[in-house]
C-alpha cells in the first residue's frame, strides 16, 4: 500500500512527479490563506490601536492591509511555485512575469491606499482650518498617484529587459510638445498652486479685483469662483488673478474711517472751535469706534471743510454702515440745535441794470 502511494506520487505529470505539482500548488494555497487569515487579524488589531491615537498615519496604514487582493497573492505566488517544477521556458517566463506584474500592482494598491487615506484625512481637517488647502492636497493627490504609477511602471519595464532611459527620453520629448500645446491650462494649474500656498485669499474672503467684488465660493485647478454682491456667479482664470491687483477685505482687521463736510462762512469761531470737541464726543458715543482725530481742514468756496477720521474696531461692513449712520445723525442733531449750517453749492448770477442780461454766472461747488 505505501509502495503503491509512492508510486502514485511519483507519477510524472507533464514532466514533474505528482507531488511536485502538489508542492508548487501549497505555495500558492498557503500564501492565499495566509492573506485571509492572518491579514484580517493584523488590521482588527491596527484598527483598536488608530482609534486611540490622533495621528493619520496609522489610519492609512490600516487602509493600505485594506487594499490587499488575494488574487494578486496568489499570482505573485505562482513565483516561487514555479521555481518547484520543470518547465518550458515560455511557461516559465510568464508565470515569473505574472508574479512580477502582480507585486508591482499589490505594492501600487498598497501605496495609493496609503495615500489617499493620509489626504482625505488631511483634507477633513483642512475643511476646518483652511478650506482653500483642500485644492491644492487635490491636486498634491493626484501628482502623487500619476507619480507612483509610472515610477512602478518604470521599475517593471526595467525588469522585464525594456531600455527604460529611451522611454523617459520618448516620454521627456513627448510632454514637451504635450506642455506647448496645453501651456494655458498648464498656467492655470500652477497659477492655483501658488494662489493656495501664497494665500493671497482663501474660500470665503471678500476681495475686489478692478471693478469686480465679491465672496471666494471655490479655488479650483484651472478658474476660480467669486459670488458677486449681486448674486451672480464671477468666473476668473487663475493665471489672470495671479496677476492682478486684487484687496482682500477678509484679513482687514481694522477699518479706518475719513469722514468730511463743510459748513458755512456764516459760523462763528467760537462754534468752530467747539465743532472738533463735539465730533470727538459724538464718534466716543459709538460701539466699535475708535476715535482719532477731527479737524477743520481747510476753505473751500462755499465754505469751511471738517475732516473726521475714526477706526472700526470691526471690519464688518454693516457695523461700519451702522456707526456712520449713528454719527451722521447725532451731528446733523448738534449743528441743527447750536444753528450751524451745513454748506451747499451756491450758483448766482450777476445781471447787467440796463440791458437785463447776464454778464457773468459763478457756480460755487464744494471740492471733491
């Protein structure tokens, strides 16, 4: 019985013995079944541990077990299975070459998982800090993943006897031609990168840009988005706004106020004098008001020019809005009362007694 067992093993099949077949295949089976196993085991145990820590890297590695595939396993098995048996080169050579392709491949899931879960992570938390860093950890992410799978595609071609420096010279030539031909979206996309890193603004941020303003809504690749006041969406090339001048309203802390009116001739001195005191205790009045100097600045020809210049604690418009109606009332109250006179253009005519004609006509207007 055990003779006939031997000889049964030992039986050759397509040149090897039966229990060399039966070798060659445990190689794969075990590695398959190591991988469901085992693999399983190793990311519960991962898992509990990222749970209790706050950093991502432990996440993306859990992530990247995660993107094990048994069927890779088992044809980068077929690697070492096949170095048990006896044959023919072209069988030999293709399955050390599906074994190869197949690392590659497990290495490229096991590295663009990784990857991506370390900045979907970063992302989450840049949603919270700066949203405008999202773009550029979208583009980062796709760099990475274009990067990844041609240096992989490099090494592999390099082992399967390729000359891999003709195909990086192909390739350098070919992407010069690519670059000429999209050098304005190319523009965009680095315009966008340097937008994200430089932070001139950020999504959310009020700025002006010539005669357009309005609310960041999106920094994409190629254009960014701009809410109007009105409603309307403002779609700007990002090169094009890498060059402009643009204000950022979003990062002003502090608003600084000029206010100037005129009153008339006929106001006394003693009135004069007592109208910067008053502007003083007028803008003091006011909540988020910071009071900085009030001045008779100057004549014009219809008549004396105040200066009043005061700070917004704030840089909401509204509250701006609000303060300077405060102010506007409260001194148009204290003129009326104390029977100061605000100035207004005058226009006389100056007539002839005889011929009733006008000789000359002066148009007194206060200076812009």
């Amino acid at each position: 019985m055990f003779e006939q067992m031997l000889e049964f093993l030992n039986q050759p099949i397509a040149g090897n013995a039966f229990f060399v077949w039966v070798k060659a295949l445990l190689w794969v089976v075990l590695a398959v079944g190591l991988m469901r196993v085992v693999v399983p085991k190793v990311v519960a145990k991962l898992e509990v541990f990222a749970l209790k820590t706050s950093s991502n890297w432990d996440d993306a590695a859990v992530n990247a077990l995660v993107a094990t595939r048994w069927r890779l396993i088992a044809l980068m098995a077929l690697g070492p299975a096949s170095n048990e048996l006896e044959l023919i080169p072209i069988v030999e050579r293709w399955s050390h070459g599906l074994a190869l392709v197949a690392l590659f491949i497990q290495i490229g899931l096991w590295i663009a998982s990784f990857l991506d879960t370390w900045i979907r992570s970063a992302r989450k938390q840049g949603l919270e800090i700066d949203p405008s860093a999202t773009s550029a950890l979208s583009m980062l992410s796709f760099i990475a993943r274009a990067a990844l799978w041609s240096i992989l595609l490099m090494v592999l071609l390099s082992n399967f006897g390729f000359d891999v420096n003709t195909l990086v010279a192909g390739f350098g030539i070919g992407g010069i031609a690519i670059g000429l031909a999209v050098q304005n979206i190319l523009g965009d996309l680095f315009a966008s990168l340097s937008i994200v890193l430089d932070k001139p603004f950020q999504v959310g941020d009020f700025i002006i840009i010539d005669e357009y303003c309005g609310t960041v809504d999106n920094i994409g690749l190629k254009a960014t988005r701009i809410r109007s006041l009105s409603g309307e969406m403002l779609v700007f090339s990002n090169a094009d706004l890498t060059k402009a001048r643009l204000r950022n309203y979003k990062s002003m802390e502090e608003r600084r106020i000029v206010f100037n009116f005129s009153v008339t001739y006929a106001t006394t001195t003693d009135q004069l004098e007592a109208l910067p005191v008053i502007l003083k205790t007028i803008t003091e009045s006011v909540d988020s008001v910071r009071f900085d100097r009030a001045h008779l600045k100057g004549f014009s020809p219809s008549g004396l020019d105040f200066e009043l210049v005061y700070w917004m604690t704030t840089p909401d418009y509204n509250l701006y809005m609000d303060a300077q109606q405060i102010i506007n009332l409260a001194l148009l109250r204290k003129l009326s009362d104390d029977g100061v006179q605000l100035a207004v253009p005058i226009r006389s005519l100056v007539l002839d007694k005889d011929s009733k004609q006008p000789l000359a006509m002066h148009v007194l207007a206060p200076e812009v």
